[in-house]
C-alpha cells in the first residue's frame, strides 16, 4: 500500500509551506478596526426636561439577526440610545431570525419582569401571539416598524412609511422629469424582495405618486435586498432598456450593487434614486457627479425613538411637545428626500450598509 | 506512482471514455469491478455509446443554448443579441462559471461541496477587511484565494481523513464560513477602497471587448478542461469518483486526492470572490447566498452524475450559460424572478431525464 504512509515529498513539504503561510496571512489579515462611525443616534431630545433622570426601568429589547445594514443599524441605535440614560437597564435579548427563537427569547423578557419591551418583530403576524401577552401580564409594547395585527399586543407603534417612501421617490423623480419637458419617460424600478409587504407598499406609493405626473413604471425587477442581487439585476436592465430617464432602487444595501453595476457598464443618461438612507448613498450624492442623486429616508433612528418611547411609557410621562399627559399609540414617521443640498444635515443619520 | 498511473487511473468507472486520452484505457479485471452499485451494470453500455452520448448531451444543451437566444432575438430583438447584452451575460456567468468549474471536479470525484457560495463570501470578506485592504489589491487578490483555498483543505481534510460524508462536512462548512464572514464583517457591505481600484479595473477595462473577468472565466475553464482530460490528476478524479475501492487497489491515494479536490473547488471560490469583488466592489458576508445549488445545478445538467465518476467541464459550463440566460431572458421580458425560478426547476427536471435516457440507450 504505497498510499498509506507516504515520505515527505518535496511537493508535501511546499504544500506544508504554503499551508504556514496561508496561516501567517490569516492572522494579519483579519483585523477589520478602522476608528468605529459613532453610531448614528441623534442627540435631538423630545425637548422639554423628559430627559432628567426619573424612575428606574428596565427595557426589554428583541429585533431580527443583523444581516442587513439597516437592521444592525436599528440595533446600535437602540443600544447607543439607552445608554445614554441612567435611569434605563437595557436588557436586548440574542437576535435572531428564526420566529420560535425570538417568541421564547420575549418569554424571558417577559418572565424577567421587565418595564416596557420594545419589539421588532420578524413577522408581525406570527409574533402577535407573544407581543399579546406581554401586554396581558402588563408590561407595555412598543412595536418597531413591522406592527402587530392586533391592536391590544402593543401599547405604542413606532415605524417607517413604506408607502410614503415610494411617494417619496415618485414625486422627485417625475417633478424632476417634469420639469425637464420630458414626455413618455423610461422608468425603471429595482425592488426589494418582492415577496415582502413592504416592497408592495414601497411599489404601489411610487406608482401612484408618478400617476399624477402623468407617468408610470416602464419596468421593474425584485433584487434580494443584497449588492450581489442588486449587482445583477441592475447590469440586466440596464441590457433591457437602451435608454432610461430615470431609475428608483428601493433599498441602499443592495444600491452598491447598482451602483457598480452601472458604472461597469458606463451609463450616464439617467438618474437614480436610492431608498433607505445609508451612510454610503449619501457620500455617493454629497460627492456628485454620480447618476445617484437623492435618497429617500427609511430611518432606523426609529429604534432610538422607540427606546425613548418606551422609557417615557414606562416612567408614565407624554412627549413634551404635545399636550396630553400620556405618550401617543402610533407614529409613522416621515420619508424624506435627502438630495445635495440637504445632504449633510442628514449624513449623521446615515447608516453603514 | 506517478510513471505508472497512466494505466491505473483508467478504471472501468470511466464512462464516456474513448475521447479523452486519459479515459481510454481496458478494464484490469474482476477486481475493479464496483460492488453492488447501480452505475456499474450500466458500463458495458456506456462504453460502447460513451463518447456519443456526451456528445449528444452537449449538443442537447447547445440546442437549448439556441432555442433560448431565439427566443430571445423574437421577444426582444432591439436588445438581446447586441454584443453588450452578449458580454453583460459573460461577465454575470463569470462568478457561478468558476465556481462551477471546482464544482464539477467535486462531484466526478463523488463529492458535492455545499460550501462555494459562503466560501466565496467569507473569502470576499476576508480580503475587503481594513487590514487586507492596506497592503494593495495583489495582496487582496492572493488572500481571496489563499482564504478559499484553506477553506477547501479544512473540509477535505474533514472528509478524506476525518471520515465525515462530504454531504455533511460542507454543510458544516457553508453554515460555518457564512458565520464567521459576518462576524468578519460585523454584518456590514464592505467596500473596496478607491486606492485599491486595480479590482475592479478587472470588470470595467475591457480588451477586444471583454471585460478581464470574462478572460478569468474563460482560463478557469479552459484550464479545468486540460485538468480533468488530458492530466493523471484528472484521470485519478475519474477513478476516484468512479470506484473508490478499486481506485485505492490501482495505487491512487484516494483520500489525498480527495482532499485536493476539494481545495480545488476552495481555490476556484476564491477566484470567484476576486470577480464578485471586481463586480459588485465589495466584499459582504451575503454575497454567494444559494451558489451551492446553482453550482450543483448546472454542473447536473452538464451531465455529470451526482454519484460522480462521470461528467465534463464543458457541460457545466454549457449549464452555466443556460440559467445566466434565462435570467437575463426574463429581465430582459420584464417578467419577475418567482417565473425564473420555475423555469429552472423544469430546465433541471427535463435535463436529468435526457441524462437518463442518454445513459440507457446506447446510441
């Protein structure tokens, strides 16, 4: 059996040298420090003296695996939010994106007898259940962006405006190809994953939104919120459709994709809108000269209002700058459009894709 | 063992042969003959109608090649067949391409790997990170590679000497290397630096009018062809996926080779994390998300057997162009991604039940 119990042979030995090496490289390469963006928590304060230290509480936290920039974003802001109170425990349970996983891990939180929980669920439907008896066992809900069908599982939502980001989108793009005199204009729009509500919601406000320029999508394609997905769909449009006036690309994770899609293939005929608001999207429109010109905002500061919803509900205090005593059962917020002009009061928001 | 290896890689698991030099040679008798396995009962068949059938299945795929680009020149004729369309369809071939070429060397060997697509991300990861990123793009480049290469030893080393079913080594390995490609990462889109833009110079500088990764593409499956055809190393893949046991009695240090098929499937995610890198300008831990079955797919349809010791580069790279094409096809038609996916799994279906009636009837 020549086989068994080979000689070093000289290719062996070169083979164990490469091996070493390859372990020397690993070593060295896989530091990733550069000096850490401070994460992007506004400082902005509900105003009036809601920040002064008050009761104690402690506030449960649970939100998807962070597989995607914006998620990790909403984590971070929370975090980043929480700590900047000394009356607030922040006690976030191990993310995940298996639904069981995260229904057992709000049973802790609710066993642990927490003050107030904040939740974004991973499906707002199949989380309902356990949202439901938090509520019941008395601990406060504050629902992050993806809501609870039933009402009595949450005490407050707080959430983005899909529709509304679509609007966004439709009304500078067709203002803008408005203004330019252009009639039957190419649009093109590049989704998320198609399967989710919110990409039907972010599609049908764009399309109404270009209805009442008289406008409509020439073309759409659902990418998987990736930059390799979005890499690939974009250099296929761009095949499809010699000529485009303009472009809307849902999601700013998947946008770097796009991106260098696009610059690959040397196109400069059109314009792009981004969604979602990344650090990187508005780097791309500070700098200029880009076919990326606006973004409009889906923001995950959210997670950082939403802790300071829920510490407010807890201390039992209303948000200062309205009238009533008791904080509000809903807030959507506001999709803004972030172009050149506006851009840096908005990059501290942005997030790291 | 290397003088001699000639006639013993050319055992009887070699289907198909007659063509390639490193497939022609006799039988060494009753003892090489495969216990009990379904394949081998077949062989006498195969042989006579080897050569035919491979031919016959590769003009299949060539004629499905065909069939789409009509379709494509009726529904779409101002856009599909302009040379950017050609070229765009390359250049997004080119990832799965290479990926596809170790793939295929896993599974003549009688291996799957289920790893390539998070190899390729943690690979991509690893050589985006700050650290990789200041020592240049070669550095970059070398450490995808050495990264999707050690990879590749890790699991082959799991299979051939730890004894672990390749099945559930790689699937050790895809779950593990997406993990650690993400905790790399944080999570995050790593970009690669402006200084560094010597990669993606592979995608945006063109000569005769192919972008460089069409060329990377292209030397990857060219050399993978001269590999497995006209090499002992090839030939021994055939043994090995053919007839382990009977290649073992041949001389052939099987789990040695094992272990190098799979490096080699680890080395070719490597170079695909270089074009992906080159494409999309970053590196991300989900980059290459469900690879692992749109590698294996396409190698299927080329026509070699799951179960291994049969099977040819070009067809996986045939298999390789047909599902690029048809993605493009539909983006091109405007039609949504759930039809693609369809569309592929009848392509899949019908591919294999032409691989079956191939194998059967001796033409």
């Amino acid at each position: 059996m020549r086989d068994q119990s080979p000689r070093p042979t000289r290719r062996g030995v070169l083979f164990g040298g490469a091996a070493v090496a390859a372990g020397t490289l690993a070593a060295a390469c896989t530091s990733n420090s550069e000096k850490d963006p401070a994460p992007a928590a506004q400082a902005g304060s509900l105003a009036g003296d809601n920040d002064k230290p008050g009761k104690q509480v402690t506030i449960g936290f649970s939100a998807p695996a962070a597989d995607h920039g914006w998620i990790a974003a909403i984590a971070k802001n929370a975090e980043a939010q929480a700590k900047k109170y000394k009356d607030v425990t922040f006690k976030p349970v191990e993310p995940t994106n298996d639904i069981n996983q995260q229904i057992s891990a709000v049973e802790t939180l609710i066993r642990a007898k927490v003050n107030v929980l904040v939740i974004l669920p991973n499906d707002g439907e199949q989380l309902n259940q356990v949202a439901r008896k938090a509520m019941d066992a008395g601990i406060p809900v504050v629902n992050l962006d993806r809501v609870f069908p039933d009402k009595l599982s949450y005490r407050t939502w707080i959430g983005g405006d899909n529709y509304g980001m679509g609007v966004s989108a439709g009304n500078y793009i067709g203002k803008k190809l408005k203004d330019k005199g252009v009639s039957n204009p190419v649009i093109v729009e590049i989704q998320g994953i198609a399967t989710l509500p919110l990409t039907q919601e972010r599609t049908k406000g764009f399309e109404d939104a270009l209805k009442t320029y008289g406008f409509s999508v020439t073309a759409k394609q659902d990418a998987k919120f990736t930059v390799e997905s979005g890499n690939q769909v974009a250099s296929n449009l761009l095949q499809a459709h010699k000529k485009i006036d303009a472009l809307w690309n849902q999601d700013d994770d998947q946008g770097v994709g796009v991106l260098a899609a696009i610059k690959q293939s040397g196109r400069k005929e059109f314009f792009m809108v981004g969604g979602a608001g990344s650090a990187n999207a508005m780097r791309e429109i500070k700098s200029g000269g880009g076919v990326l010109e606006a973004t409009v905002t889906y923001p995950p500061t959210m997670a950082a209002s939403a802790i300071k919803l829920a510490r407010l509900i807890a201390q039992g205090k209303g948000m200062a700058d309205l009238v009533e005593l008791q904080a509000p059962q809903s807030l959507t917020l506001a999709s803004e459009t972030v172009t050149k002009d506006n851009v840096d009061t908005y990059m501290p928001l942005g997030f790291e894709s | 063992m290397t003088e001699t290896s000639h006639s013993e890689g050319s055992t009887p698991q070699t289907p198909g042969n007659g063509t390639g030099v490193g497939e022609r040679g006799e039988p060494l008798g009753p003892v090489l003959k495969k216990p009990g396995a379904g394949g081998s009962w077949r062989r006498p068949f195969a042989r006579n109608g080897g050569a035919g059938s491979r031919e016959i299945h590769h003009l299949g795929l060539v004629a499905a090649l065909v069939l789409l680009a009509l379709v494509g020149v009726f529904t779409e004729p101002d856009n599909f067949a302009t040379s950017g369309n050609v070229v765009g369809i390359l250049a997004l071939a080119a990832t799965i391409g290479v990926i596809t070429v170790g793939q295929t060397f896993v599974i003549i060997g009688g291996g799957i790997d289920l790893s390539v697509g998070s190899v390729m991300a943690l690979a991509s990861v690893w050589a985006t990170t700050v650290a990789t990123q200041s020592y240049g793009p070669a550095v970059m480049a070398l450490c995808a590679i050495l990264v999707g290469t050690g990879a590749g030893v890790v699991t082959g080393i799991l299979i051939s000497y730890g004894r672990l079913v390749p099945f559930i080594a790689t699937l050790a390995m895809l779950v593990a290397a997406r993990g650690l490609a993400q905790r790399m990462s944080d999570r995050k889109t790593q970009l690669v630096r402006p200084e560094n833009d010597a990669i993606e110079a592979l995608s945006t500088t063109k000569v005769l009018g192919l972008p460089l990764v069409v060329y990377i593409f292209a030397a990857v499956a060219v050399v993978g062809w001269l590999l497995l055809n006209r090499t002992t190393f090839g030939r021994r893949t055939f043994a090995v996926g053919g007839n382990p046991e009977a290649a073992r009695l041949a001389g052939i240090d099987v789990r040695r080779h094992t272990l190098l098929l799979y490096a080699l499937s680890g080395f070719c995610c490597g170079i695909a994390a270089i074009i992906i890198m080159a494409r999309t300008t970053t590196g991300s831990s989900t980059h290459g998300d469900l690879y692992e079955l749109d590698a294996i797919a396409a190698v299927i349809i080329g026509g070699t057997l799951l179960t291994g010791g049969r099977g040819t580069v070009v067809g996986s790279i045939l298999g390789v162009l047909v599902f690029t094409l048809i993605t493009n096809l539909f983006i091109l038609n405007g039609l949504q991604t759930s039809d693609q996916l369809v569309a592929k799994g009848v392509i899949i279906v019908i591919a294999v039940l032409l691989q079956r009636r191939g194998l059967r009837s001796p033409t």
